[in-house]
C-alpha cells in the first residue's frame, strides 16, 4: 500500500498567498466608511450577479488546498476537511462583515457559501494529491459516487434554471413612476414624432384586469377613453406645435406625462408579470438617438419599469426585472428597420414572462428571455446587452442548455474515462 504524501513547506506559502489575494480582492479599494451604526440592511442573500458565484468559489480552492496541507504538515489526520471548511466559512464571513463598510462593495450571504465551497473543493484537490491522483479516482470515482454526483449536479441545473426564471418576472417594478409619452418624466431623452393612439393592458385579451386607452382628441389633458380611474396625460412642455388631427405631436419642448404615479397598471402588471402595450407612432426623424423615449413608465434616463424608443431606425425595449436591472439594459431589445421611413408604425409588445413578442405592423418577432437571455448576462461586466430579434426565439435558450450539459457530460464523462484510464496503465 502506497503511503501518503507528506506536503512541504510549500503549503504554507500556498495558504499565504492565497490569504492575500482574497484579502485583496474581496477589500478593494479599502475606503472604508462607518455610518454611525452598523449597516445590517446593505447585506444581500443573492450574489450581485452569477458571474460572482463561481468567482468566489475558484477564489477559495487555493486557500481550502493550502489550509489542507498546512494541517496536515502539523501532524492532523483526521477532521482536516471540516476545518479547511470551517475556515474558508469564518474567513469569508468576517469578510462580508467588513464590507458592509465599503460603499462600494455589496456583502451577500451566497459569498459565503459560494467561499465554504470552495475551500471544501481545496480540500479535495488536497486529497486527491496527498493519495495520488490514480488512487483517488480509484477510490472515489465509483458508480455509485458518479450517479450521486450527476444527481447533485442536475438538482443544481434545476435549482439555477428555475432561478433564471423568476429572475425575469417583473417583481421590481417600482409603483411611484409616472407614464411618459416622449421624453423621461425628466425631460433630457425627448422624441420627436406623432403618438396617433396608446394602449396599456394587463391580463387576458378577452376579459383584461387592467386597461388604460388614450385616444388623444381635443388639446389636453388627455384622460382614459375608456372612462376609467387611470390618470390623465398632461403637456409638461408646451405644446409648442399646433395639435391639429388625430394624436398628438412631440418634440423639442411638448411632451406628456402624468402628474401621478401610474400605480394601478404597474400593479397589475406586477402581479400577472405580464402586460401589452399597443401605439400608433410615427418618427420625425430616423437618426433619433439616447435612445429617444417614445413611451416610458419611468422616474429619469436611468430608473425605468419599461420603455419603448427609437435608435436610429431600431425600435428599442427595455423592460426592468432582476436580470435587467434598474434600467432594464440586459438585454437591451433592438429591432432595426423600424422608422426608417417615417411611416407610422402600429407597435404592439407584450410580454408574458419569459416571453417577449414584438409586432410591428403585421410583423410579429418573439423572444425567449429565460433562462439563456437571463443567464448570459450575469457574466457581462458592461451595464448594457444589446440583443437584436431574430428567427430563433429559443436561440440564447439553447446555448444555455448546451453549456448544462455539456458541462456534466464534460465532468462526469472525464471522470469515469480517467478513472479506466488509470485502471488500465495500472492492470
């Protein structure tokens, strides 16, 4: 029987160096602030975004393989595992801890497990070498442990999937922003073009739990047409252009809003995670650019529950949900040719989550935004994810399950083949 290694004086430098990297990187940029209490509400159960919690598990192995041979240079033999956990667990908690003093940093409990994991798999790889890498795989690598670990793995999957699902449900929708028709409540993203008719619906097509029309005939202020509660639009500028036909003009200095919030939709909206909006519009110019706000529920040019512009000739959405932010910029959804000509355009969105369809005219375009669209972007590090619609609705869906799979296949499947790789070098 092969004895087990004895690790070197190495391990100890191991351990160092991965104690300053943590600490390096989990504390920068070290501007420390004490708000005169102790800031228990800045601390989050999820981490900021899905790009962290595999970061902070590959940032604990090094220390978890350290700490490992450390003990075990000390003459440990037994509960070295659960103190290589123990370890990375109190480390990163009083990591976390000392974040809630970094304005800049974000402490998250998820850190924390996503650290214990990764000083228990330092612990592992620590095992692996300590017996040698063929004895473990011959020792650990059976087809009872694979099949655990293929159903741990795919619980995981599911888990992650039905994450990226709610993660897209319109759960954050903010009830004090008002609606918007050409501009932010703010001003400074003004369109210009003709609003002909604008319809926000929740709920079913046939029997709906909310909805607000605006036919916009006479001067204004413009109240439901439908005779209902829902606040009217009023000119916040102007309007500096005579208001002659059907809808109204905006532009440079006349845009409407509401002088309250539009509650009641975002509401609705909220608690079906689903809406319609239908409008008749047509572009003045098609290099409008910000993108130009053509219909916004939104407090300012950075908070928004959904808005509808124009990028050059694109049609633009962004619609808020976890995945999406505040500013609803991941994704961004573009679809370009729309006012290039100036003509108007009967747009219509809905979305039913996950489900986003856009027609234009009696074009209709669908997109799938979970779990692939709500899954790629946690790994973005730019606050916008310009998606174009396409043919494939189910595109970004596919590479996500492609990614799951592959990856067990590529874990489990190497696993067993080195293990009778080992197996047959040793026969």
């Amino acid at each position: 029987m092969t004895s087990a290694r004895i690790p070197g004086r190495w391990v100890v430098v191991v351990s160092l160096l991965a104690l300053a990297t943590i600490l390096y990187l989990r504390l920068i940029p070290f501007s420390f602030v004490w708000p005169g209490h102790v800031p228990f509400d800045r601390i989050t159960w999820q981490p900021l975004n899905l790009r962290d919690a595999p970061l902070n598990v590959l940032l604990f192995v090094p220390f978890g393989f350290g700490i490992s041979g450390v003990l075990a240079r000390r003459g440990r033999r037994s509960g070295i595992g659960s103190r290589a956990l123990l370890g990375g667990l109190a480390l990163s908690v009083m990591l976390e801890t000392t974040q809630m003093f970094i304005p800049e940093r974000v402490p998250s409990l998820a850190d924390v497990m996503a650290n214990g994991i990764g000083a228990l798999l330092g612990y592992g790889f620590y095992r692996a070498w300590e017996m040698g890498f063929g004895r473990a795989l011959d020792r650990y690598a059976t087809r009872r442990n694979l099949l655990l670990g293929l159903a741990v793995y795919a619980l995981g999957a599911g888990l992650l999937t039905a994450y990226l699902y709610r993660s897209v449900h319109l759960s954050n929708w903010d009830a004090s922003f008002p609606l918007v028709v050409g501009n932010e409540a703010v001003g400074k993203r003004q369109w210009s073009g003709r609003v002909e008719r604008l319809e926000l619906a929740v709920g079913r097509l046939d029997n709906p739990q909310y909805v607000a029309r605006y036919d916009f005939m006479g001067e204004g202020p413009f109240a439901d047409a439908g005779g209902g509660p829902t606040p009217s639009l009023d000119w916040r500028d102007g309007p500096a252009t005579p208001q002659t036909g059907a809808g109204v003009q905006v532009g440079p200095g006349e845009w409407l809003a509401t002088d309250v919030p539009f509650s009641d939709f975002i509401t609705a909206a909220r608690g079906f995670n689903s809406f319609t909006i239908r409008a008749t519009v047509a572009s003045d110019d098609p290099q409008q650019r910000g993108p130009a706000r053509i219909v916004s529920v939104s407090a300012d040019a950075e908070r928004r529950n959904v808005t509808i512009g124009q990028e050059k000739d694109a049609l633009i959405i962004r619609l808020r949900t976890p995945t999406g932010g505040e500013n609803g910029q991941k994704p961004e959804i573009l679809l370009p040719g729309v006012f290039g000509d100036g003509r108007p355009r009967q747009l219509v969105i809905t979305y039913d989550a996950p489900m986003l369809q856009v027609s234009v005219d009696d074009d209709e375009y669908t997109l799938s935004l979970a779990p692939g669209a709500a899954f790629f972007p946690g790994f973005q590090t730019a606050n916008r994810w310009p998606v174009t619609l396409g043919d494939n609705p189910r595109r970004y869906d596919w590479a996500y399950w492609a990614i799951v799979i592959g990856l067990g296949v590529l874990l489990f499947g190497g696993l067993a083949a080195a293990k009778r790789l080992t197996g047959a070098n040793q026969a």
